[in-house]
C-alpha cells in the first residue's frame, strides 16, 4: 500500500533494503520525487491532424488570405466585416474540430510530469483533450472583447455580427491578439519557461515573435525537444533533439524518449 502511494523506488530504498532515513534525507526524497517541469510551445502544426489549417504551409490560411486584411487594427479600421467574417469561419471550424493524438498524449503526460502548455494557437483542443495548464498568447477563437476595453471579455459560440456591442457599447471583436498588437501573455509565458526542466516545441514554424524566442529564456542546459513535420532552422538551440514527423507519431516516439528521463 505504502509502496503504491509512494512509488516503488521508495519501497526498494526504505522497507526492502530496510536502511531507512533520516529526518533530512526523507524530505530530500520527496523533494527528488517532484515531477519535472515539462514546458510545451505548440503551434498550428499539432491541431493540423485535426483538420485545422496551419498559416504557413503550401495549404496554409495565410496562402488564401492576405494577413493585413484580416489579422492587424488596421484591417479591423478599415473592413471589420471581413475581419469578422474571417473569424466567423474560424470559430465554425474549430467547434467541428477534434483533439487529435498529439493533444490527447500530452494531458496524459501530466501522469508523469508537471505540463506547462503555452500555445500559439486560438482553437480549445488543448483544453477539450484534458491538459489544465495552458496558456494562450494569440487569444482564443471562443471568445470576444470590447474593441477599446481589452478588460470587457465574453464567451462566444456562434458568429460576431456588426453591430454587437460590449457593456462599455463598443462593438465586439475577436479575443484574438493581431499582428502589430502587444502579446499580453508573454511575460507569463517567459516565466514559465524561464523555470522550465524540459522544453517541447510541436508544430510551430518558429516565424512569428515573440513566441519563437520563447526558447531562448528556456535554461541552456535542459533537454529540449521538436516535433514538426518540416523542422524549422534551430541550429542555435544548445542540447536539442528534432524529431521530424507529424505531430501525432512524433510526440508517439518523444514520449518513449521523456520515458527515460522521468528515471533519472
Ligand atoms: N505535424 C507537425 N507539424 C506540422 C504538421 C503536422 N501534421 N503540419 C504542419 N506542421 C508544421 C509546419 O511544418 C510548420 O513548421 O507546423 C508549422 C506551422 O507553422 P505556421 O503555419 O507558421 O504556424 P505557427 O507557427 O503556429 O504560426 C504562428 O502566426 O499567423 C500567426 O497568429 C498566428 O499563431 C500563429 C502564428
């Protein structure tokens, strides 16, 4: 009972080899029994496999659309329609979509580690495969704000129409954050990183700052990881291992990888 509570390395230590502890050594033990911080930067890369196009690639969003039409102030200024419209589309195909495996693995890795997600993406696919730390930096396609007061914050599932407006009775629009806007959420986000043990990048192109350079603020020394389907240049990146594939077979074979390092 005592060894299931507490893992077997603790019966192999303490009631089978019957050596014991002192009052020092047992809050050393439990202090070594802590799971490991595992810090995961996602990008569209990991929800592709759920049917949700990345920005990037040859099929990409940002190929039929052009990103100052719909993605800055400016184009909310100038066409807030088309604005709306486009995230219209957007929140359609995120509530049609699934968790894929990728998802689904890492909220199962909280078993064995402590999971930080930090992700770039606006869908919920995280949250609905179980994962209970995340962190949004680009907003998130279920919800809306003020256009003035960034406070002002609602839930939403259907579309956004001209003419909805806030409590302060500015017209509502995505909680999305756009190009040439502030990232609110980085300074948590570095912090997150700063004190991260592991470092997991999945499917991002590593293209759009400041969450690319969230790596940097990862210790130098700590084992680092990407999954991508077509590895982005991280030749900079000290004690990396890329593993080339899609999202839902590479985090299959990282986490036969994490698998080792939970035993050091
Ligand atoms: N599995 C793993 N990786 C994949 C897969 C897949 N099935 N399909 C594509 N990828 C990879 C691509 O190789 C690429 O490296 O996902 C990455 C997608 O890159 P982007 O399209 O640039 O998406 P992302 O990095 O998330 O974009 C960052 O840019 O437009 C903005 O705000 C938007 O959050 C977004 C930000």
């Amino acid at each position: 009972m005592i060894a299931n509570i507490l893992g077997m390395n603790f019966y192999e230590l303490f009631i089978k080899n019957r050596k014991g502890f002192n009052q020092y050594q047992i809050p050393l033990y439990f202090c070594y029994m802590a799971k490991k911080k595992l810090v995961v930067l996602t990008g569209a890369g990991i929800s592709a496999e759920s049917g949700l196009k990345t920005f990037r690639d040859s099929d990409g969003l940002w190929n039929g659309y052009n990103i100052e039409d719909v993605a800055t102030p400016r184009a909310w200024k100038k066409d807030p329609k088309l604005v709306l419209e486009f995230y219209n589309m957007r929140r359609k195909d995120v509530a049609l979509a699934i968790p894929n495996n990728a998802h689904t693995i890492l909220a199962e890795l909280e078993n064995d580690f402590d999971v930080h997600i930090i992700t770039q993406n606006i869908d919920d696919l995280h949250e609905r495969a179980g994962s209970t730390k995340i962190c949004h930096l680009h907003g998130e396609i279920f919800k809306m704000r003020s256009e003035t007061d960034e406070e002002l914050i609602y839930e939403i599932r259907e579309d956004i129409l001209f003419g909805d407006t806030a409590a302060d009775g500015r017209q509502l629009r995505p909680y999305i954050v756009w190009f040439e806007e502030p990232v609110p959420m980085i300074e948590t986000a570095v912090e997150i990183t700063r004190s991260a043990e592991i470092f997991l990048v999945i499917g991002t192109s590593l293209a759009v700052y400041p969450a690319a350079g969230l790596v940097n603020y990862a210790p130098w020394k700590i084992p680092k990881f990407i999954v991508d389907k077509r590895v982005p240049n991280t030749s900079s990146i000290y004690n990396l291992t890329a593993i080339e594939k899609p999202a839902t077979e590479g985090i299959a074979v990282l986490r036969e990888m994490l698998k080792k390092l939970t035993d050091v």
